[in-house]
C-alpha cells in the first residue's frame, strides 16, 4: 500500500468521527494555512507597519493572515504592495474554501441532530413514569385509560418505546389523549434489546407493560407461539437493561404453555395476563348471562367504579357481614389479610385483623371510606331462597375457529350439564382429532365447514334450536379490521333471522376493535366482547395496582366466586327498596350483591345499557320481575 493510499485512509476514518472531529480538521487546516501565510510576508519581507510606522509584530502578521481568512473584505482595506496583496489574495481564497466547508459540516451535523431527535434516541429523564413496551392496536384504549387513571396527578408521564418511527407515533398518541394532563414521550427502537431499553429509564419507572405482537412488520398475522416468543425476549432483556432492580412488570401472553417459561424469567411478583383463556372464559360467561360484558366493562375501566384495596384499621374485630353495611358508598367485596392471601370473599362470620386490606368497589380510591350503617328491613318484601333448579341439558352453536376455539371449548365444558351438546360451524375447520378426542365430559362436539356470512349456511343451521350462540373472530390469515367485518356481518343475518322467527336467541359475539362495535346498530349492546379492548382496561388497572392480578384471577375463574346476574324477583318482591335491602337478601344466600340491571334501559348506551355498579346502599331502586341483581356468587 503506498504512501498516498495510507493517508487517503487516515483521512477516510477521520472523517468517518463525525461533525466534531471535521471541525476540528478544518481548524487545523485554518491554522496551516494561517501559519503559511505568515511565514510568507516574513520571508518576503512585505511585512506591513502599524500607524506609527513600525514593522508588525509577527503575532500582529499571523492576526491580520486569519481576519483575511475569515472574511473576504479585508483584503479590500489592504494597501501595501502587490507581493502582500498577492499573499493575502491566497490565504483569502483558501479561507473561502474552509469556511464553506465548515458551513456544509454544521448544516450536516444539525441535520443529523434533528434527525436524531425525529427518530427519538436520546435518553429519557423521568421518575415514577409507567413504560409501554411494543405498539398494538390495545394501545389507544391503554393510553386513554392511564389518562383516566392519572387526571389528577402532575407530572404523570407514559413512555412508550415501539420499533416504529417516532412521528408517526406522536401523531398517534396526539390523536388519543391530545389535551390530556398526562405527558406521552415516544422513542424508537426495539423492546427487545437491552440497548434500546437504556432508552427509557428503566430501574425508576413505577410500571412497566409489555404488549404482545399481534402482526408482523408486513401485516400478516402473528400466531400465538410467535407472539409470546416476542415478549420472552422483551422480558430477558428487560433484566439484562435492569438488573437488580425489583421492577412492577405488567405483560401480555396469548399461549398458557409460554405461562411458565415467562414467570421463570420474569419472577413470581411479575403480573401475567393470559389473553387467551381470559377471553374466552368471558365470552362463555357472557354468552351464558345477558349484560356481563358491560358489567365487566364498568369494573374494569377508570371512567365508572373500580376495584381497590385499602387499609382500613377501624375495621378490627367486624366481622366481614357487618362491614359490608359499613361502606355506604363502596361495595366490600374481600379482604387481603395480612398474610397476603386474597379472599374473595371470606366466610362471612370471619373477623377483621390487624393489617387486613378490605377489597372494594368504589368510584376512586379516595372515596372507599367507612360511610354506611345499618340498613332496616323488613322481613316481608325478602323472597326466601327457592331450592335449586336442575341443570338441563344445553345445546351451543359456535361460530368460528379461530385461536380460541379450543380454550372455548374447554370452558363451555366446566359450565353445561351432562348431555349437552355443541356444534362448531367455521369456514375453516381446523383438524378434528385434537378436539374431539379431548374429554369433553360434559358434551358432545361436532363441526362442520361453512362460510359464516353465507346467509343460507346461517338458515339451515336451524338457530331456535339452540340455547346460546357465540361468534368467535376469525383472525387466521385475515387483518382485524376484515375479521371484525365478517362477524359483524354474520350477526346481522343472526339478528335477522331471530326477528323472522319471532324468538329472542342469546347472542354473544367477539369484536376486536372497539370502534366496529358502534357500526352493528341493529344487534344488541350487550352481544358484544371486545376483547382488546378488556386487556387493555385489565393492562392499566393492574398497572395502576399491582395487587388487583390476585383479584382478577379469583374473580374471572371458572372455580370459586364470580359474577352472575340473576333475577332481582329471587331476592326482593317488586316494588321500590334501598339497595342495601338487596344486599341484606344476597348476604343471606351466601352472595355479595354489587349492583342491579334495569330490563327497561338494557338497549340505552346512555343508561350504561341499565346496568348500575355500586349504588349507595341508601340509594332506592324500583325492581320489577324482568330486573337482574348483580351478585358475587358460586353458582
């Protein structure tokens, strides 16, 4: 390699330093220059002389050689010979071409630091902020419900690092809680690196929520086992981007098989929501109970009464039956001993401890104060408990195959009596082996290809036959927006023929987005799960508190205390009553009541579709024979 080669290198790689190192040469360059030059008038000896007719100093030389290199019009002033006009014409010219230069590096260099700032890599400064991993379509409702969550706090802020661009990400954001108190600062780059996690502060942030992929970079899909490969990695790189630090991690997995790999890295204290089986426990409930889903709406979301826990010392040595009647405004639902064990709720004759959190439903965690008192009775307008009904054989049609067909199976099975039977109907129908050679103690199980939005598939399907129908999404191979239109399609020919045979058809349908709720106007409210949108409302609650994962798992499983909506005629004669005189009829059945339904207003999105979550219990309610009583029950 020759000499010329060897310097064009060390050249390349000085320049390859960035702005600052060609500042720097261009400086040297200045000063050689400048330095030339100097030597040049001395060796001539043109040097100029100074108003008292002295010869300049050679540091005068050197100052007068740079004033010509820095600005052009200097050399206009000159008046000395042609052999020092000449040198000054030459350091002038060579300034020129430096100054220009230097001009184009710093345009450069400032464009680089905007675009630095566009793509959002620099460090962000914050404490107690709440940091969203990954960018979903469960993402709006997210932000909206952290900006709930913390209207009434300053300087709340949620950082959210997504591998998309930052500007496309800030108009995103703007168009969902633009205005809001809550600060959203967005950066680029990939969740699952330790290095791009640098970005975001970690080790101070009060939360930290991982969303599942649900696409990839094309579009298409992404299968249930590819997702949660996604958020392992993001959960393995969260502890190399912050090791030692106890972080409160929130994430989101669709496979219940990726459940003990994800808690072996992520820790016990880790929240772990399954989407999967979440959902399709809730689809089965509400497809079972007219209403749950807007009840679970209401619990879940910032804007109605939420679920809390509070310590509440006064309470030692209640029993929990009478402390039900001492929250006037809340609705005790179970205690957090101080053992850490959730009960929910416990035996009702079991005394408060010291160090018991009561567990409540409340409109703010402000508001869960010991308020209340007895509530009279009279023993007339309570209707004694009837002995229970035997459970009778179901017939269920299930619409769609989608991810969650097996887990739906699963749960119909737990809920049907013995002999029941359920008919699968999906445009594609996945292999039959492994689901009908599970045990299904409960039903039988058949299937069969057809295209759901073909009306005559929907007639000879003979839908009066069936006791319940639900509308699973088809995700498979479809994006979301054209999964939702098909459901929304097949419910409307549902609807249709329901309103032909003249016979009300239980109906619970799975929509994606919560906006393609509002097109199907002709179904009723309460058809409809949409499941993105309770993750998300389950995602912010959790992240707001970490203890509600316990609650939540207690209270969405199939074993133990849930939520049924039964007749209020079961517990109190029609008429007028203060709540509390329902809650007085449910305690005596073994049941915590939570709120009512009111049949007249099931259709009203502006009356919450009648559904009322923790009326005071002096508040006074009309109950008639149609009306529901929501109820903490076992069965």
């Amino acid at each position: 390699m020759g000499v010329r080669q060897r310097l064009r290198y060390r050249f390349d790689n000085l320049m390859s330093r960035g702005v600052l190192a060609q500042i720097l040469l261009l400086g040297a360059v200045t000063a050689v220059l400048v330095l030339i030059t100097a030597l040049a008038v001395v060796v001539c000896d043109v040097i100029p002389e100074d108003d008292k007719g002295s010869a300049d100093s050679f540091g005068r030389v050197v100052w007068k050689s740079l004033m010509h290199a820095f600005d052009p019009g200097t050399l206009s002033g000159d008046t000395a010979g042609w052999t020092f006009l000449f040198i000054m014409l030459f350091v002038t010219i060579g300034g020129l071409f430096v100054l220009s230069a230097l001009i184009g590096v710093l345009n450069q260099g400032f464009s680089s630091m905007i675009e630095g700032l566009r793509r959002g890599r620099s460090a962000v400064v914050e404490r107690s902020h709440t940091v969203i991993l990954g960018w979903t379509p469960k993402i709006h409702t997210l932000l909206s419900e952290l900006a709930l969550a913390n209207s009434n706090q300053r300087g709340a802020c949620v950082v959210i690092l997504a591998s998309r661009d930052k500007v496309d990400m800030d108009a995103d954001v703007a168009a969902t809680v633009g205005g809001a108190r809550m600060r959203v600062v967005t950066r680029s780059g990939s969740p699952m690196k330790p290095s791009d996690l640098a970005l975001v502060s970690l080790a101070s942030s009060r939360a930290v929520i991982v969303l599942a992929p649900e696409a990839h970079a094309d579009g298409s899909p992404m299968l249930a086992h590819e997702s949660d490969t996604v958020v392992l990695k993001t959960l393995l790189a969260i502890t190399k981007a912050a090791p030692g630090h106890s972080l409160h991690l929130v994430a989101e997995l669709f496979d219940p098989r990726t459940e003990a790999v994800a808690r072996m890295v992520a820790g016990e204290r880790a929240a772990l929501i399954l989407a999967t089986p979440l959902i399709s426990r809730l689809l089965v409930q509400t497809g079972r109970q007219s209403g749950l889903s807007v009840v679970y709406t209401e619990l879940l979301d910032f804007a109605g009464a939420e679920i809390y826990l509070r310590d509440e010392p006064a309470l030692a040595g209640t029993t929990f039956r009478d402390a039900v009647f001492r929250y006037g405004t809340s609705a005790l639902i179970g205690v957090l001993t101080a053992g850490g064990e959730i009960l929910l709720p416990p035996p009702f004759d079991r005394p408060f401890a010291a160090g018991d959190r009561a567990i409540a439903i409340s409109t703010d965690d402000d508001t869960v104060i010991l308020d209340g008192g007895p509530i009279a009775v009279e023993e007339a307008v309570l209707v004694a408990p009837a002995p229970s009904a035997k459970r009778s054989p179901e017939r269920t049609l299930v619409l769609g195959a989608g991810t969650r067909l097996v887990t739906v199976l699963d749960e119909l099975n737990t809920y049907v009596a013995p002999g029941s039977e359920t008919v699968v109907v999906s445009e594609a129908v996945p292999p039959a082996g492994p689901i009908l050679d599970r045990p299904f103690s409960n039903m039988r199980v058949t299937m069969r290809a057809a295209d759901l939005t073909d009306r005559r598939v929907l007639e000879s399907l003979e839908l009066t036959s069936f006791d319940h129908v639900l509308v699973l999404s088809e995700t498979i191979g479809r994006t979301q927006e054209m999964a939702d239109a098909r459901t929304t399609v097949t419910l409307l020919h549902l609807r249709d023929l329901a309103r032909i045979a003249g016979k009300k058809i239980a109906i619970t349908s799975e929509i994606l987005d919560g906006e393609n709720r509002e097109l199907a106007t002709v179904a009723e409210a309460d058809d409809f799960i949409v499941s993105n949108t309770l993750i998300s409302l389950m995602l912010s609650q959790i992240a707001e508190n970490p203890h509600l994962v316990r609650v939540f798992d207690q209270l969405f499983a199939a074993e133990g205390f849930e939520i049924y909506l039964k007749g209020a005629s079961d517990y109190v004669r029609p008429g007028n009553h203060a709540f509390g005189v329902v809650c007085e009829a449910a305690l005596r059945r073994g049941e915590i009541a939570i709120g009512y339904r009111l049949a007249a207003s099931a259709n009203d999105p502006a009356a919450a579709y009648g559904v009322a979550i923790n009326p005071a219990k002096r508040s006074t309610v009309r109950l008639g024979a149609v009306d529901k009583v929501i109820v903490l029950a076992e069965a």
